[in-house]
C-alpha cells in the first residue's frame, strides 16, 4: 500500500500529471494507493473518490469514467524552454 499526502500539490500541471500515471501504473501492477488532494481534475485519475468534510464522509463514490494520466499528459502543449 502507498500512502501519499498531498502528493500533486504545488505541482504544476505536467508533473502532477506524471506522477498520477506512476500511481496508475503501480494500480495496475496490483499496488493498492491512498492519496489525498484538494484537486478535483486529479481524482478524475482514481477510481474510487472519498470525500470529507469537517471529519465527516459527505459521499464516497465509484468513478465509472477514471481517466488516464498517461493520456492526459500526452495531450498537454508541448513546453518550450
């Protein structure tokens, strides 16, 4: 199990990218992944979505349409240095 905190915070959008198609990966690889993020387009990237509020659960849900990372990344504008 990979526990990660935060792991896209303060990331820009390429890298955060890069990191959740590493997690979805290691997913498919049988690893099973815990993260937090305030990140709404990041949770589009898992399939099971646990929302808290005030230390409560306020929905927990099955993403039916999880979207690839890999993919995502792939169809960012190309970065110019």
């Amino acid at each position: 199990m990979i526990l990660a905190d935060e792991a896209t915070g303060n990331l820009d959008t390429r890298t955060s990218y890069e990191i959740m198609a590493l997690f979805q990966e290691l997913n498919k690889q049988g690893k099973t992944i815990l993260f937090v993020t305030h990140e709404p387009d990041i949770a589009t990237f898992t399939g099971r979505t646990i929302v808290l509020k005030d230390g409560h659960i306020i929905q927990d849900y099955i993403n039916n349409n999880v979207q690839s990372a890999a993919e995502a990344l792939l169809a960012l504008p190309i970065e110019e240095d």
